[in-house]
C-alpha cells in the first residue's frame, strides 16, 4: 500500500475514534424512532417508567446479553459514564476495524500465476491488451509469444512502459 493510502486509512480511523470516544457521549438520550414507536399507547412517566395503558413495550424483556461488558452503551466496570461510553465506543471502532482489515487482508488481490509467460510475476496486470491466455501454452515447451519474442523480453518491455 501506498504511503498516501496509509495516510487517508490513518486519518479516517482518526476521526472515527475521536467521534466514538467523544462525540458519543454528546448523543440524544431521548428514545430513538423504535423505542418511542413502542411506547405508543402507553403512558410513562419522567423517568421513562410505564405507569399504564397498552402498548408493546410492556412485553418487553432484558436482552440475552444484557450483562456483557459492553451492554447499554458502556463498559461493565468503568464508573465515570463519559469514559465508559467513550471507551465503548473506541473499542466497538477498533473491533469492527480489525474484522473489515481482516477481511480484506483474506480477500486482497494476490499475484497472479503466469499461464503463458506473458504476465508480470510482480502482481501486475498487463498492459498492452494481452490477457494471461493469449499466445501458446508453456507446458508444451515454447516459450515464446505470438509475436515470436521470448516471453522475458515482454516483461522487460511492459516493466520499462510502467515506468516511464
């Protein structure tokens, strides 16, 4: 990767850690378009307590993972809400950071295998219009291409396009 690649991947996890870790925790704490279609019909007082009528969110119950160290926005454990929440929030970036690197690292475009001596071993594509199976098969023991050239010199004449 290019050293202006890393810059824009460093920059970008940059500003998205410093929006998880500090900018979360200036969030509404007001129920979002989910929670307060479920309140409908209910009535609830300052605290957010139903305290009568019939609605959906009376069925509700305490997630499965309701007591994992991350539950609720915050870190189990960490009393100060501001750096729990903040914390929450760098550790959710960087997890979902390092599954997408993962990904991609498993999913990164690799050299491609030579079928006819006319490909770059150097992970590039060619060049000149030439696809990996234009020209003779090298298992049958010519290593020349179509045009009659050895197959090296192409590389050599694609290699010195590339660089100028």
């Amino acid at each position: 990767m290019k050293n202006r690649s890393w810059a824009f991947l460093a920059g970008g996890l940059l500003v998205a850690l410093l929006l998880a870790g500090v900018v979360s925790n200036y969030a509404s704490s007001h129920p979002d378009g989910l929670d307060s279609s479920l309140l409908k019909g209910c009535t609830v007082d300052a605290d957010d307590t139903i305290v009568g009528g019939s609605c959906p969110a009376q069925q509700a119950k305490d997630h499965e993972l309701g007591d994992s160290p991350l539950a609720d926005y915050g870190v189990r454990g960490v009393s100060n809400s501001f750096v729990s929440t903040g914390l929450s929030g760098v550790l959710g970036v960087l997890v979902t950071f390092a599954i997408g690197a993962g990904g991609f690292w498993l999913l990164r475009r690799r050299g491609t295998t030579p079928t006819d001596g006319t490909t770059p071993t150097d992970g590039t594509t060619p060049t000149d219009g030439t696809t990996p199976t234009d020209g003779p098969n090298p298992t049958d023991g010519d290593t020349t291409t179509a045009e009659g050239d050895p197959a090296t010199s192409d590389d050599v004449r694609r290699r010195a396009d590339a660089a100028s």
